[in-house]
C-alpha cells in the first residue's frame, strides 16, 4: 500500500510538476493538455492527439518521453506500411535451422505512432494487442513489450487528404483523446523570439528516473474513490447512452478509464482520494472521441458532453 502522508503525497506531486514544468518549456501556453497527456501517461492510459500538422504534437510526445526517461521509437504510418514494420519478423536462420524473431519498432517503452490514420486499417489493427494487452503476437508466439509501455498516436482531422478513420474499437483502445490548437499571441511571440523547440527539447535530460516513474504509476491506484464519486461516474456514463444524444454510449472500458485518470488527476493535485472536480477535468477528454452525436443534433459531441456535465448532480 501507498503511504498516504502529506510528505509521500507532496513528493510524488512534486516530482510530477517538475516533469510538467520541464515540458512546458517545449510547449508553451497549453497547460491544460500538457497535464492531461502527462494524466494519461501515469494513468497508464494511451492518447491521441488530434490537430492540424505543425503545431506541436510530435515535439509533446518527444518531450514526456525525454523528461520521464522512457526509451523513444516514432513509427510513421503512411499507406504502405505493413503490420510486420510495426511489430517485428520471424526470419530463418540457416546456421541454427531454426526462426529467429527480430522485434520491430513497438518494442519501446514510448511509442509515438505518427499519423496513425494515413495508414491502411489492416496496419492500424496490428496495435490492437499491443496497447490492450502489453504483447505482441507473430506466427502464434506471443511476445512482452517494455515495460512501462504507452502509445501517443497522432492524427490529422478527418477533412485532410489520405485518412483512414480509425474504427471504434481503436479509438476505445485510447484513453484519452487531446487537441492543441493553435497557440495565444503571446505563446505564439514567444515561440517565435526563442530557440528552435526541437533543439530545445533534444537538450532536455530525464527529471524523473524510471523506477520513479513506475513508482508514480503504481501510486495512481491506491488513491482513494468513495462510493458516491463512483455512483458519479456511472451517472456520467449512463447519460451518454441516451439514443436521443449519442449513436453509441460509453462502455465500461470508458468508466474505468474515468476512474483512473480522475485517480492521476488528483494524485497530480497532491491528494490521496479523488473528487468530483478531478472527474469533470478528465471526463471530455475521454469521451469526446468515443462518442458521436444522435442524427437530430447538429452539436459536436465536446458540447453535448459539457452539457452533461452541467446537468449530472454532483454527489
């Protein structure tokens, strides 16, 4: 068990607002989801950022990957990319007469899949294992990954040309799902008066080790939820599976991806219970992308979502 003093609690904050702080250097004025993908990450979640090219998500996902540590591999994804460019290759080896498997990309602690939806849908499939079940499997042997594992997978909108819309069961696979947006004038002036953000982020060294990093990770579970923020939780869910609203509610993989990253959130405030407050800051990010608006609303889901989130009574 966590030993939930002040002391322990202030501690792994701290370690965490270092790593936050550190990132922030990289990517300026977006502090809300900075958190929200350094949340997703010690939730041992995966994420997917969604945006328009050029405004940061490749230099996010590089900068956590450097301030936690965590050994790096970018795997581009265009249309001719294969399954077996992800995962590895069993290939014969004629001094031993028998296969030897050669690991593919995957096989890294941090994993950015960049524009995961420029490649076919039998290639976006081959990470289904990999992210729900931490292994891979070729020619019927199954392989671990490293661990701790996570994926960031890029996207750009749907609109652009080349995409393959990434089908339901992938995109439930993702616990969170975040946009950056472009950046305020004064972020944006600033960016322009300073150094190159990539060379910035190459310097950067690790502020947290990866045994401390596990630590934090293994902290997020024993924060406390009581009956009634879970009773919350359900509440929320159980709206979203309202025909008049949505096409399709949120599945129990989304209510305990809910109560996990509002675990991290409140581990990240410095508390060792959770609070409704720390369920409405994660909430949009985990529904948004699971979700698509009844045929009778012109709304996005990010506003139908909100709007739940004001009529659900608070326990």
């Amino acid at each position: 068990m966590l030993d939930t003093t002040d002391n322990s609690i202030a501690g792994i904050q701290a370690d965490i607002n270092k790593a936050v702080n550190a990132i922030e250097t990289i990517i300026l004025g977006k502090p809300n989801q900075v958190r929200l993908a350094v949340c997703c990450l010690i939730a041992s979640g995966h994420c997917l950022i969604e945006d328009l090219p050029g405004v940061g998500k490749t230099t996010l996902s590089q900068s956590m990957a450097q301030v936690f540590g965590l050994a790096f591999n970018r795997i581009q994804f265009t249309s001719d990319l294969l399954p077996a460019d992800i995962l590895g290759v069993s290939i014969f080896d004629p001094k031993k007469q028998e296969f030897k498997f050669h690991p593919g990309p995957v096989f890294a602690h941090f994993i950015l899949a960049d524009e995961i939806n420029r490649a076919t849908p039998k290639t976006q499939s081959a990470l289904l294992e990999a992210m729900e079940e931490k292994q891979v499997t070729v020619e019927g042997e199954t392989h671990p990954l490293e661990q701790p594992f996570f994926v960031i997978g890029t996207q750009n909108p749907l609109d652009q040309s080349g995409t393959f819309p990434l089908p339901e069961s992938q995109l439930d696979r993702f616990m969170m799902k975040i946009q950056l947006g472009y950046p305020d004038p004064d972020a944006e002036r600033a960016l322009l008066s300073g150094g190159n953000p990539r060379e910035l982020m190459y310097q950067m060294q690790p502020v947290v080790s990866i045994e401390r990093f596990c630590e934090i990770q293994a902290a997020v579970g024993e924060i406390h939820c009581s009956d009634g923020l879970l009773r919350y939780v359900q509440h929320l869910v159980h709206a979203t599976r309202n025909p008049g609203l949505f096409v399709y509610g949120l599945s129990p993989r989304a209510g305990l991806a809910v109560v996990q990253a509002s675990r991290a959130w409140a581990l990240m405030g410095g508390r060792n219970h959770a609070e409704p407050g720390d369920v409405q800051a994660v909430f949009a990010a985990i529904a948004d992308h699971r979700l698509t608006p009844a045929e009778q609303h012109s709304s996005r889901s990010i506003d139908l979502i909100n709007g739940l989130l004001e009529q659900i009574a608070i326990p």
